[in-house]
C-alpha cells in the first residue's frame, strides 16, 4: 500500500505529508493512522484536522449504547421480529434455520440432508410466485459482507453447486432466509449488482431529540452481491440538502487502490449530482427507526430503497464512523457529530 501511494501521481508532496502528520499528530495526541485511509495524502485535501482520529473514533458508540440492548440489532431474526411491529417496511423473512431445524413460514422442519434443502427451496419458489431470489445472512456475524448468500429461482435449474454451497453453510449454523428487495430501477441502473444501501447515522440527544448526521450511498463496484467496502465497494457521500449524490466514491485502499472514484467502474454514470429516489422518505425511516430503540443513541442504519420506497435492512451499534466520516468530508466539521461526541466524552468522564 505504502509503495503504491508513491507512486501516486495526486498525492501531496512527502514534505507535506510528514508535516500534515505531525500536526494531526500534536492535535490529536495519537498516531494519525487515519490519515492514509481516509486519502488525507491527496491533493486538494487540505481539511485535515476535520477527518477523525481512529482513537476517537471507535469509543463514540460504545459511550453512548447500552450494551444490554444491542442484540436486538445483532441478531438478524430478532431485528427483523421487533422492527416487523411498527408498520416498516423491511424485506420478508421466508424462512430461518438453527442448524438442521428450520422453520419456514408457520411449519417447522427437520432438513437432513441437501436434497430435502433443495426441495424446500424448491418449495419456497414455488409457493410465493412473486419472490424473484432470496437473500440469505447469518443471524450473528454477517456484517461486512461475511456470511452472505443470494439465490435466485433460476439457480434451481442452473446453478446446482451454488445451492450445494449455501446448503453448506447454513446447515451448521443460523440463518435467516430474506426475501430479495426489488431495487428501484435508477439504482439499478447505477449499479445492479447489489441493493445498493443508503448508511444513515442517527444521534439521540441528552432531550430524546433524534437527529440524522448524515447519509452515503453504499454500492458494489464489481459483481459482488453485497455492497460492503470490504469487499470492493465503495461508499457515496449524499448532499442533504439535495439529496444528490456528491463527486467522490470511496473504498479501502487495501482492496481498491489510491484511486478515487468520480464515476461507477462497471456502468460508467457520474456520481456528482445524482439523485438519490426517496431520500427523503429513507432518512424519515432512519429517524423512525432511531426512536424505537432509545437505549442506542449513535446507530447507523442501512436503507435499502425499493420500487415504491425505503426499505429498512439493518441497523448497527457496533460500528466505526469511519466511512461515514470519509464520505462526509470530515465527521468534526458536522455540527451534530460534535454533539454526539461531546454527550460521549460527558458519558466517559462520568463512568471513569
């Protein structure tokens, strides 16, 4: 990684780094590892002390989640189970395994062996004609695009070790059988690989105000199904006021390089300016969901957004801000951020 910055043509002078890393480093009082992942090298970069410390980073939401309520996020199923009762729309759970019990809708099974899972999503296809592919996520630990399948209907008849695999990894563990979101058409049409999610960020202040600091739209760059950066995606900052995509998409440097995206690799569209469909409706959703769970006041949503509108897919406490802070153009320059870093650093003196 190092040698490829070097190498790279849009980088600052190595005088001027090792200048911006002593300042960040006198700043801060901590070594200013960000500064590479976050493109702080490049040229025109010069908002540096905006960008947050890794240090400050990972303590925010453990200061400010009570960590006795969090599993209702952890859990995929339990997720999908308590936010199921307040009328928002998340994509349906056809079926859920532990092990070789499975239960699908309202019938409970014993799947011995691959040709009985096979016919149960045999039977799943056929008996909800309307459900074009199921998306398939551990219960615990499928975050980052881990422990992710899709299956299609088609699949059945063509792609036979597929279903092998997922039958694989499924029968050992817990999983949740979703049916798949049927993107809009002008995501799709940006990048189809994937349901590309929007990331809001929700703060519950020290009133119960709910505040949303800010959103990015999450995308695979390749043919991965998932549009997790971890596994080559990259992540769109959305100007609020517009509800536009912003210029730049970023990804981890380990995986994608030090090149920074302007437009998407596979279908060639622009981000700048780009509308985002139902942003609106997607962040009120975010909000909605923030409110139902007040023992978790930094958390930040995945929203999927559907034919006819938002759909909520998941929503984490145990995250990094770290995309959100790169996709925004610096977390401590956001208003509502330095709110929510404040109520932490008053929660951690309090506790210490």
């Amino acid at each position: 990684m190092l040698l490829e910055i070097l190498r790279d043509p849009d980088r600052k002078s190595l005088a001027r780094i090792l200048y911006d890393n002593l300042d960040l480093l006198i700043c801060y009082r901590e070594i200013p590892v960000h500064y590479f992942s976050r493109y702080l090298f490049k040229k025109g970069m010069n908002n540096i002390r905006d960008y947050v410390p890794n240090g400050i980073a990972m303590k925010v939401a453990p200061a400010l989640n009570d960590a006795t309520v969090k599993h209702v996020l952890d859990n995929k199923l339990y997720f999908g189970l308590y936010y199921g009762q307040f009328g928002i729309k998340m994509p349906e759970i056809l079926i859920f395994n532990h092990r070789d019990h499975f239960v699908y809708r309202d019938r409970q099974l014993v799947i011995p062996d691959f040709d009985d899972f096979r016919k149960l999503i045999e039977d799943v296809f056929n008996e909800n004609p309307d459900c074009n592919g199921l998306f398939i996520k551990k219960t615990y630990s499928s975050s980052s695009g881990r422990n992710i399948y899709s299956l299609l209907p088609s699949d059945l008849e063509s792609n036979d070790k597929l279903i092998r695999d997922v039958y694989s990894g499924v029968k050992d563990s817990a999983f949740i059988f979703q049916e798949k979101v049927n993107q809009h058409p002008d995501l799709k049409r940006l990048s189809s690989a994937s349901l590309n999610t929007i990331r809001f960020d929700t703060f519950i202040d020290d009133d119960g105000q709910i505040e949303v600091i800010s959103g990015f739209l999450k995308m695979s760059t390749n043919e991965a199904v998932v549009d997790s950066v971890v596994t080559g995606g990259c992540g769109v900052g959305i100007d609020a006021a517009t509800g536009t995509l912003k210029r730049n998409g970023y990804s981890k440097i380990k995986i994608s390089g030090v090149g920074v995206l302007t437009e998407h690799p596979l279908s060639g569209i622009s981000f700048e300016g780009f509308p985002v469909p139902y942003y609106r409706e997607a962040r009120e959703m975010a909000a909605k969901a923030a409110s139902f769970m007040p023992g978790l006041r930094l958390v930040g949503w995945d929203i999927g957004i559907g034919e006819t509108g938002p759909v909520l897919i998941e929503g984490n406490s145990d995250y990094g801000i770290n995309s959100n802070d790169m996709a925004y153009g610096g977390y401590m320059s956001n208003d509502i951020f330095r709110k929510a870093l404040s109520a932490a650093l008053k929660r951690q003196k309090r506790r210490a």
